[in-house]
C-alpha cells in the first residue's frame, strides 16, 4: 500500500500515481443546498454571496479575453483571486478537487482512479516553453533549484503519453481531436509565418503550438475529463456538459471550473456523486444547465471580438498579413511559370466557409466550385485565377 493514501500499488504495472488537481470552486455552486456537516455549514450571509456568484457566471458563461474594453471574467476579479491556486509562495495552502489515477507503464492502461478533494501547498508555475525547455534539458543543465520540477515533468511526461497514444489507438473521438489539433496547429503555423511573427504559446491571435509542455497539459486535461465521464458513468449518474463537447467528440469536463459555468456545475456534480459532498443535480437540471451556459455563450459571442476597433486591430492585422502573404505567393508563381498558367498550389481547409490557407505562403480565400461544405485539415489542391497582392486579391478553385 502507497502509505500517504492507503492505495494498493502493483508495482510490476506502475510505481507512480499521477495527480491532477484542478481549483476547487464548488461552493460557489452548490446555492445553498444539502452540505455535509463535517465539511462546511455555510451561514446565511455565505450562502447568499455563493447565489450572488453563481448568477454572474450563470449570465456571463465562459472568460472572454478578446472584448473591447479587455477581459471579461467568468467571475468578479476578487473572487477569481481568492478561488485561484497560489503559485510560488511556500506554505500557502489550495483548495483543489484532485484525480488520482495510475497507469500501466508498460501498455498505457488506465488501471485505476478516483476524485477526491484535497489540499496541497504552493505548486511552482511554468509556463508552457520553461516546461519544454526543462524536458529537452540534460540533468547537468537544470539549475539545482528546478531538478525536483523536471523530474516530475518528465515522469508525468512519460506516463501521460503513453496513455493517450493507447486511447488515441481505440477512441475514434480521440482520433479526430488530435486531427483537429493538427490542423489548427498546421494552419497557426502558416499564419504566423506569413505575418512574420514568432510563434505564440498562449492563444493570442488564434495561435496554437504543441509543444513538449502543451502535449502534457492536453493530456493530463483529457485524462482527468475520460476519467470522470467514466467514473459518473459507473455510478449511472449524468453530468453537465457544454454542447458539442460529448464524450463522442472526446470533450473536456469540468478541467475549467473558472473559466467556463458548465465546468463549474460539471465539478459540483461530480463532487456531488463521487465524493458524497452535497446533493447531486438530476438529469433534468443538467440538460437546462447545458442549455443555460449555451444561451450564454450564444448572448457573448455576439460582442464584437476585438479590443479596438476592427480597422484598429483585427481587420488591420489581418490584411496587413494577407497582403503579405499575396506579395509571398505572387512571387513563387512568377519563379515558376506566372499567374497566367493558372497554376496549381497546395492548400489546407481552416473549417470556415470553405476558406483555405495556401501552403507555404499563409494567404487565405474562399475556395470556389467546391460542392457542399469543405472539412477542416482537409488538404486540397487548388488553382490560382486570379492574384493582386497591392488589393489583397487571391482567387482560388478546387481542381
């Protein structure tokens, strides 16, 4: 038995037990109802601040960071401090619902799991580029202050790995996510290039990367939503979940609780089930809780995406890179034959509208004579009609 939990080690299958903690917001979603005694009694005055928050995540749905006016929380600001983790500070004690789980190191088989609440002292920040620098760093080159996080890392690393390439081997939802990333990864990259800028690891501007430290975080995010859909499952319980986000399309669950409402109640749920904390939903109040945070979502996206003005920013920056990427392409046609061949070029759906980006240039346009609707990542080979960089004109037809 592993002597800080009480759980059974086969240590010919695996010696290491991963732990996924994710910030426990669930009293924020609990509005007052049945608490077990021994864990919390909320006072009058809490309950009603809780009902105060959930109302504004409930009207709010996700975290925007993309609005006019900058970042619009799913939750207040003061609230969002005090329920996020404390990172860097020894001694700092966080609240966090954590799943345990081993797996098999010889195949990748999720042998066991469980969810828990627990509380766990001040873990040490990374961002997504230290994490991969650390991985790809020999031992001698680790400052002695990070040996202990990259020992983790490359633990966690190893087993997370193999566990996806074996789900990604049987799950066809699996299969097709890791499509989708490809893709997005693939089109980030043309964009990018296009508009000379350098690869961006946080999101900004629809870039997208896969590192070393993303396939980790991606992993342990997937593992722990598999996990608990299998779990609540088990118990014959539902869950709610964000529409287009079903367990046919390998959607994520409850793994952003202060981002996204539908998390938020996902981890109440599942605390609620799996862990005796609280009364759970039945299925009625999941199905209108996806409906809420999907009316939510609809309400929020019909702000303009932008924190200026679109000519300010995103429709500036986008033609400054198409024309670009026009300038780019006009001169690879005109090194091998020019416009008035029509030549044929190598290009990739982005998913929208039949839009394709050119490879190798990053230019973007709307693919015509295509029947019905294109696939994203599907790659195509198209012919240039008609190009005019000084305009931010390209043409383009399916072959």
């Amino acid at each position: 038995l592993r002597s800080s939990t009480g759980r059974k080690v086969n240590k010919s299958a695996s010696k290491w037990e991963i732990l996924i903690h994710i910030a426990d917001v669930s009293d924020v979603y609990f509005d007052g109802g049945k608490f077990d005694a021994d864990i919390i009694v909320p006072s009058k005055k809490d309950v009603n601040n809780m009902h105060l928050l959930r109302e504004a995540s409930e009207r709010r749905g996700q975290s925007r960071y993309d609005l006019p006016l900058g970042p619009l929380h799913l939750l207040p600001p003061v609230a969002l401090t005090a329920l996020s983790l404390v990172t860097n500070k020894e001694k700092t004690p966080n609240r966090c619902v954590t799943l345990w789980v081993y797996i098999d190191e010889r195949d990748g088989k999720l042998l066991e799991a469980g969810l828990e609440r627990t509380i766990i002292s001040s873990p040490t920040a990374l961002s997504f580029t230290d994490a991969t620098t650390l991985l790809g760093s020999t031992a001698d080159k680790v400052p002695k202050s990070m040996s202990n996080s990259k020992a983790v890392l490359s633990v966690a690393e190893r087993n997370l790995s193999l566990w996806s390439q074996r789900h990604m081997q049987r799950d066809r939802a699996a299969q097709k996510k890791e499509k989708r990333r490809s893709t997005r990864e693939l089109i980030s990259k043309e964009l990018s290039a296009a508009a000379g800028n350098q690869a961006r690891d946080d999101g900004v501007g629809g870039s997208f990367q896969r590192s070393r430290g993303h396939r980790i975080v991606d992993s342990s995010l997937d593992v722990y939503a598999f996990a608990v859909g299998t779990l609540m499952r088990r118990a014959n319980q539902p869950i709610p979940r964000a529409a287009g986000s079903g367990a046919d399309r390998g959607g994520r669950l409850g793994t952003a609780p202060l981002r996204r409402y539908i998390d938020g109640l996902a981890q109440r749920q599942a605390l609620s089930v799996l862990c005796g904390y609280g009364t759970p939903l039945t299925k009625e109040e999941c199905i209108e809780a996806s409906k809420v945070a999907a009316r939510a979502s609809d309400n929020i996206a019909n702000l303009r995406s932008s924190k200026q003005s679109p000519m300010m920013q995103n429709e500036y920056g986008n033609q400054r890179r198409q024309v670009s990427a026009l300038y780019k392409l006009a001169r690879h046609l005109a090194s091998t034959g020019g416009i008035q061949n029509r030549q044929r070029v190598k290009a990739v759906s982005t998913g929208h509208n039949n839009e394709v980006v050119i490879l190798g240039a990053g230019a973007t346009a709307r693919c015509k004579g295509v029947k019905g609707t294109l696939k994203s990542g599907e790659k195509l080979l198209v012919r240039v009609d008609k190009i005019d960089p000084e305009v931010g004109v390209l043409n383009v037809s399916l072959v």
